[in-house]
C-alpha cells in the first residue's frame, strides 16, 4: 500500500512544522511494507510557509506542490490528483494548523483490517480553551459527539481509497464545506464508511478563519454568541 498525507496550506508557518512533525511520527509507526509520505500543497502562501517546508523536505520527505487557488477544495482536489498519479491507493487528509495522533494511520490500517472501508471520518479535539470563553467549551463539548459512530465531518481527518474518490469525482471546488460535500456523494453512491473516534487529530481553536465557514468559524461563532 502506498499512502499519500495530503496537507492544504495558506500561511501557515506558525503551525506547518508541528503538523509535519507529527505525521512524520505516524508514518513511523507503519510497517515497512507500506509507503507513506506527505504532501503539501502551498496555495497563494506569502509568508514563510515554502521556505520552512523546503528546510524540511530531505528530513520528512515531503513532496509540495504550489497553487494560487484561494479554494480549499482545488487545493485538496489538486494534491490529491497529484498523489493518485504518482501511485496513491490509501488518501489521508488532514490540515496545517492540526497535529495527527501517533496512531493516526495505524488505527486507519486496522479500520481497514477489520472490516472493508471506502472512507474514515475521524475526530478532531481543540487544542487550547486558554483564550475562550468557558461557555465556549461548554457549548462544544454538548454538541460534539467523541464517540465510535459519531457523524461529524472534518477536512482535517479524513481518508479514503483511490478508486472511491475518482468515482465519486473528487473534492468540488468549493471554498468551504468541500469535506461535508465529498462524504454526501460517496453516501450517495452507497460507499462504506466507518465513523471512528480511533483516528484521531488535534486542531487549533484559532478563530481567524482560513475557509470562511471552516472550524475557525465555527468556534467564533460560539463565541459571540456567549459573548452577547
């Protein structure tokens, strides 16, 4: 099996190393029979994103790819391709502000062992409450569902197989909710998909959003409405 981690970025040098870091330790945890290697795909980034990912290409071997999209699904769809064409069965999607569990592809493979899967909708968890309002916290933690069957969608733990994602023709270029749309035509087409809370990522609760109505939004949406 080869495996693709497919990583969108946009400014991220604050949070982009941290991230490769930990999928670096994940790809470690594989057996040597499986190829893994991220790829990060660098859209209309004007910091210091490119450099820091080129300082760090021979020790992660990474692979990037640029791009002057500002659309988070071109972006996914595009590295995504890429990775398809260079012999990618397994994708794994997650972000470059987010951290991957050290088991996050291991606890793909065993879904996969256990039992035949298309698509793995993993967790996410908040890495800071510090600058948040505790009704902030509150009102998240009522909401999400940390649970094996939980319905939520994230871009920045997702995974499918090749031949699933072509058929249902990709990630739509869409600014925002490009996750949700993707999972909705693999549902529609009768695609098995395991909701896990055994894959599991850490995000930032930043609440300056890169996708206008992504996660970032989400908790500052929560926030206001405490705040008022």
């Amino acid at each position: 099996m080869k495996i693709a981690i497919v990583i969108p970025a946009h400014n991220e040098a604050s949070t982009i190393m941290d991230c490769l870091t930990s999928v670096q330790l994940a790809i470690e945890q594989l057996p040597s029979t499986i190829i893994a290697y991220p790829l990060v795909v660098l859209d209309s980034c004007t910091d210091e994103t490119l450099s820091l990912i080129r300082s760090a290409q021979v020790e992660y071997k990474i692979e990037y790819l640029t791009c002057d999209y500002r659309c988070v699904g071109r972006v996914r769809d595009l590295g995504l391709c890429h990775a398809i064409a260079n012999g990618a069965n397994w994708l794994a999607c997650t972000d470059a502000d987010s951290m991957v569990s050290a088991d996050w592809l291991t606890q793909q493979m065993a879904h996969i062992q256990q039992q035949p899967t298309d698509m793995i909708c993993g967790v996410v968890s908040v890495n800071s409450w510090a600058h948040l309002s505790s009704q902030t916290q509150q009102a998240y933690e009522a909401h999400y569902q940390d649970i094996m069957g939980h319905r939520h969608i994230h871009g920045a733990n997702l995974s499918f197989n090749r031949e699933a994602y072509l058929a249902v023709g990709g990630f739509s270029p869409l600014a925002c909710h490009e996750d949700v749309d993707l999972v909705k035509r693999f549902e529609n087409l009768g695609y098995a998909i395991t909701w896990s809370n055994k894959v599991r990522v850490t995000t930032s609760s930043r609440l300056q959003a890169r996708a206008k109505e992504g996660f970032a939004a989400f908790l500052a949406n929560l926030e206001r409405s405490d705040l008022q």
